[in-house]
C-alpha cells in the first residue's frame, strides 16, 4: 500500500466530518449520493465520472459486503435450527455469538463496518458504520467480534466527545470484580451518561485497558487541553506555558503495565499499511491496529498532532 492509500485513508480535510464532494471536496453545494455505495457523495455528474477510477473499487466492495450482508440476514431471519432460535433477532437480542447460526451473519457485518464504510473516510459512511457497530454490540453484549474497539474513533470523528467518553468509561468499569453476567439481559449495558471528561482516567489503569481506548482517551484529553488553553490565553492575552494532560503521562507507563510497544501517531506510516491477520493484547499488531482506528480523527482534529509532539518532548 503506498502513500497515496494513506493519504486518502487517514488524512482527510482538518475538522469536523462534512458531506463533501468525493473528487473536489465542495461542501457548500448541493450533492448527490452514490448509487454504488452510498457513502460517497459529488458535486456533478462530471466530477463522479471524473473520480470513478480512484473510487470504484471501494464502491464495489462495499456493495459486495452490502449484499452479503443482506444474504446473511435473510437466511437468519428464516433460520429454525438447534443452533438458530427462532425470530432470533427478537428472542436472541444480546447473545447473538452465543448461537453458532448468528455468527456468519455477524461477520459479514462487521466487514461492511469496519472494512469497509469505516476506510471510507465520508460522513455518510463513518456515521453508518458506527451504526452497525453499536447495534452490533446490542445484539452481543460481550462483543465477541471486538467492535469496541473500533467505537471510539469513530465517535471522536463524528465529535461525538461524551459519548465516546461514556462509551470507553463504561466499558472500564462495568464489571470490577468478574461477575458481570453478560448473559442476563436485563442488567444494565452501556448506560453511562454526562461522565466527567475533566476527571483522572485512572479507571483505565484497571485490569488490562484496551489500547485502542488509551488512545483515544488521550485525544479527547489533547482536545479538551487545546481548548483549555485558548481559553485561557483569550482571558489572559498571553501564551501559556506547555501543560500536561494526565493520560499523556500514563500513556508513557503503559509499557510497565501491559508492555504493549508504544503507539507511534507522530510517524505512523509503517503502522498505517499493516495488515495483521491477528493480533493479541501487548503486541506489535495490536499497536499496528490502534494507529489505524485512531489516526484519522488525530488527523482532522486542529492541533493535537502537534501538541502531542510538544508534550512528548
């Protein structure tokens, strides 16, 4: 993969996600969706016919993945097996990976989600695609795809900061001692509101966290500096002296308590053409796949590159 699938990967225009025109990235006019995909968006009919080299193989998978997707629900939705309940999306909401019957269908899911409409870097296609991942989770409680994994960057995309906080605290914290019963869905999941962001993340500390949700953590925690900062500088009519955001500092630890090889965002080119088949907790891939889920909301969001450079020394 060469620099030009980084470039249209991960580094879109800087700030919040716009519809915009595939080929020209207008956003100030009116735009029709394409029929392929329905995650891209132009301006003309000239400017789809003009992009259509550079955006017909994304175009085909997603509308591959779309139908087989489709397939696979409508066999669900027909399934009456042993290892099938019957009107499984109604009687098996919850524990759907529970069921051998359910987990085609799962799968080809999230390969549309986070394969395919996540890359496409678009509005229409992070929105839907953070869609999927959440009603996913609703249907498996335990997420046994790992779609939580992928939740927060796309919410940091979307600026969808409490709730990608939310989100990450929740999972944190849910079950403490080990008792959570993830088969009983009567318990409450996913249920956390109006966390305090300004608080020290030490619950992240806990256990083994995800380092996809260290990540992001950090750049909500780099945001809510930066906007700190302009602030306070506005107030006062000068320049503040470098501050430090507390998960930055144990971001560094990490090493010491899971010893995960660091998540390198200031060169991240090496990690952003990786293609683990798997991966584990503390290895290099599971790096690999952070710098992936995380970089493009680090990209479009002013500042934090930088000042993640300058906290870093």
């Amino acid at each position: 993969m060469s620099d030009a699938y980084i470039e249209t990967t991960y580094k879109g225009p800087v700030g919040s996600l716009k519809h915009r025109c595939q080929h020209c990235k207008a956003t100030d006019t009116e735009l029709f969706k394409c029929a392929g995909c329905h995650a891209a968006r132009y301006c003309s009919r000239n400017h789809q016919v003009a992009d259509r080299p550079q955006h017909k193989r994304l175009r085909k998978t997603i509308k591959e993945a779309r139908a087989e997707t489709a397939k696979e629900e409508r066999l669900l939705r027909n399934a009456d097996d042993e290892d099938t309940p019957a009107n499984t999306f109604e009687t098996a909401a919850g524990l759907f990976w529970g069921y051998k019957g359910t987990r085609d269908y799962m799968c080809a899911r999230m390969r549309l989600a986070k394969s395919y409409l996540l890359r496409s870097g678009s509005l229409d296609g992070v929105r839907e695609a953070l869609d999927h991942m959440l009603d996913m989770i609703r249907l498996c409680r335990g997420d046994n795809v790992g779609m939580r994994q992928y939740v927060p960057g796309a919410m940091l995309r979307l600026y969808q900061d409490q709730e990608c906080y939310d989100f990450i605290k929740w999972w944190a914290t849910c079950d403490p001692d080990g008792k959570y019963n993830w088969s009983d869905v009567t318990l409450p999941h996913l249920n956390l509101r109006g966390a305090d962001i300004f608080e020290d993340p030490d619950f992240l500390m806990t256990g083994l966290p995800g380092i996809n949700h260290l990540v992001a953590i950090l750049l909500l925690k780099l945001k809510l500096l930066i906007d700190v900062r302009k602030i306070l500088a506005h107030r006062k009519g000068a320049p503040l002296a470098p501050l430090r955001s507390p998960i930055s500092v144990k971001l560094q630890d990490k090493d010491e308590h899971q010893q995960a090889p660091p998540v390198d965002l200031a060169s991240p080119q090496k990690a952003l053409v990786t293609t683990p088949e798997t991966w584990m907790m503390g290895t290099p891939e599971e790096s690999a796949l952070a710098v992936q889920n995380s970089y493009a909301a680090f990209w479009t969001t002013e500042g934090t590159l930088d000042l993640l450079k300058e906290l870093r020394g």
